[in-house]
C-alpha cells in the first residue's frame, strides 16, 4: 500500500503542496495526513468542488505554481464548469492535479449513486481534454507519473489527472471522538420519538439517510422518507420543492453540515419562498463524517444567524438531547421555514446498515405515499 508520507514526499518533489478540494473515502488516510502536517504544506478545504477549482486557479495566478485539487469523482461533474470556462486554454489556461477518487469503478461493487459516474469517469476526462493516469503504490512507477505531469502541466498550462483507486492508500487508526454531545443516531431517534409520525422527511448522503432507515420501527413501509444518497448539498433543495406542492404536509430535511455548507445559496431559494411548512434540521459535527471525519469549516460558521439573514423564521441551536426534544416539540406551533442546528461528535456504529432496495424502489413508496395522503 502507498505511505502517505512517500506520496506526499514525491508531490513536494515536484513543488506540489498546495491543496484544496472535498475529502473523498477513497483516500481518506491522505485526508487525514494533510490535516495534521499543516506545516509542511497548505491545505484549504472547500466547501465545494468548483471552488476547490477556483482556489486554487487563484494559487497558480498570484504563485505561477501549481495546486492541486483533490475530490470524489461525483464532483467531477461539478467542477465542469469552471474547467470548461476558466481553466481551458481556450480561456485562460490554468494547470491544476487532480486527484480523483474512482468510486463505482466498473466491475466493482460499489453504492447505487457510484455507479453511472464510475462509468463514465474516463469518457468525461478525455472529453474535457485532460490526460489521467490510474496510479499504482509503486513508488518508482509513482515518480515517474508525476514526474510526467508536472512536465504536461507546465509546458502546456493544462490540468493533469491522477486516478486513485479503493485501498491504494495505508490505512490509519483514527480515534473514536467522545464527549458530552450526542451522536447523529442517537440525535435521529429523539427526533423521530417526538414527531407525529406522518411528516416526509428528506435525509442527506451518507450515514445519515442509514441511520433514519434504521431507526425506523416498519422498515419495508418507510413511504414518507425520501433518502437522498447522491447530490451531496441537495436534500434541502429536494424538500423545498415538495414542500411547495404539498403545503398540507409538513416536511422536514434532515441534514449535514458539510452538506448544507456545499450549497449553502439554497437557503436563500428557501428563504425567499418562505414555505410554511418546511423544517430544517441540520447535525454539525464539523466534519465530513461519511468519509472518515475530515473537518468542515461549520466552527466558524453561525448557521443560526445565516438561516435567520436567509428569512428562516426562527433558527435554534441545541448540543443535547433534552433541549432537541424540547425544540421540536416546540416547533410543532411555529411556521417554517425553520432551522435547528444539533451539536453532535463525529462517529457512528460499525454494524450499521443500509436500505436493501434499489433507489427507483423508494421513490416509487415515496410517491405512492405523496399522492394517496
């Protein structure tokens, strides 16, 4: 397996040590390093993909050097944008390294939301006119590909990929965070314990969609959840637009941090169209948890006061499980669109589970229980 310390000792061979993106399981050990070796090198983390690209196209302009910008490859789609439109030589001709992780790699198996961009991964490089390389832990093989891209980068003012595959990377032992502050789970099961029963909810990537699914007491019914397992940063927008066309129910997103952060302009959208009946439900616990817990940058952000300067009418902050319970029993009287920021720690059960069903099947429950209630 490839060193974290050998990998990024080969980058900063090259003058490569700056940067910038949204952490990805894949390499998660080299998230990991990159935070705790703030010494030896930058690191801004984004709090999304195409400002990953846009940070660090501002390196190369005030440096002359080159970043590089490590993501998921589902946020490839997103950075096509600003490739196309900034970074192409046919505008102004920024090199950038990726580091893309290869989730849903063809012929491996992998979760729903993974598969058609594991697919198409390659297709849309050579689309965009940006050669790759699938790199390998050979650490001679390894010198000679970024030896070769930082070469293309600089004689041709393009970007260059580097592909990363599952279980490239040593794995490293993280410690479990504790503390006073409950977990998501146990956040997920007050809640549900002081709802009516009949409220749609709208749950986020990651293991916050497993966690409402198992804290469900009928499993194979679940008609009014809607787990929304790709689109990172879009549950909120989803519940908006059925909160619109179903003002007879009250519908209830629960959400991330980093997820609410990557597309934080939709509370404005929701703000602005002021649905009654929309509740906002966000679990911070300043990380990236689904993809080994790298930080976010929700500590510096009062999500209570941006709802409230977003027309949220009323946006509360709890750290445990008793004033949860009160909140939203007292939400119950308040008219939305309303926010209620749950401190937790990172971290979640090992056993944890996942909904059995393909996703079509749960949109089907989902609609079926919409248009008959």
């Amino acid at each position: 397996m490839l060193k974290c310390e050998e990998f990024f000792s080969l980058l900063k061979k090259y003058d490569l040590t700056f940067f910038s993106g949204i952490p990805d399981s894949t390499f998660k050990s080299f998230m990991s390093f990159l935070e705790k070796n703030k010494g030896k090198l930058r690191n801004i983390v984004t709090v999304n993909e195409c400002e990953a690209v846009a940070v660090s196209a501002g390196y190369h302009l005030s440096t002359g050097k080159i970043a590089v910008v490590y993501l998921q490859n589902s946020g490839l789609g997103k950075t096509v944008n600003p490739l196309t439109s900034l970074c192409d030589p046919s505008v102004y001709s920024i090199p950038i390294l990726f580091m893309i992780g290869w989730r849903g790699e063809p012929d491996k198996k992998d979760a729903y939301q993974h598969h058609k961009m594991g697919r198409i991964t390659i297709d849309l490089l050579e689309l965009l006119d940006i050669p790759y390389e699938i790199i390998t832990d050979d650490i001679e093989k390894l010198d000679k590909i970024i030896r070769k891209a930082k070469k293309y980068m600089t004689e041709s003012k393009k970007p260059y990929a580097l592909i990363i595959k599952k279980n490239i990377f040593e794995k490293l032992n993280e410690k479990e965070e504790k503390g006073k502050k409950p977990t998501r789970e146990e956040a997920i099961k007050t809640i549900l314990k002081n709802l009516k029963g009949n409220e749609i909810i709208i749950s986020t990537t990651g293991k916050t969609s497993r966690e409402l699914f198992e804290n469900r007491k009928d499993k194979n019914d679940c008609g009014h959840d809607f787990y929304n397992i790709g689109a990172m940063g879009c549950a909120q927008s989803i519940a908006l637009g059925i909160s619109l066309n179903k003002k007879d129910k009250d519908v209830f997103v629960f959400d991330g941090d980093g997820s609410v952060l990557m597309q934080m302009g939709a509370l404005a959208t929701t703000g602005h169209y002021c649905p009654k009946n929309y509740y906002h439900i966000v679990f911070d616990n300043k990380a990236h948890d689904s993809t080994g817990g790298q930080p976010t940058c929700s500590d510096t952000i009062d999500l209570k006061n941006v709802s409230k300067s977003c027309n949220y009418k009323y946006s509360k902050v709890v750290d445990n499980l008793k004033d949860l319970e009160t909140e939203i029993k007292k939400i119950k009287s308040k008219k939305g669109p309303l926010m209620i920021v749950v401190k937790i720690r990172k971290g979640s059960r090992d056993n944890l589970g996942r909904p059995p069903l393909k996703p079509k099947e749960y949109k089907e429950k989902f609609m079926k229980y919409i248009q008959e209630n």
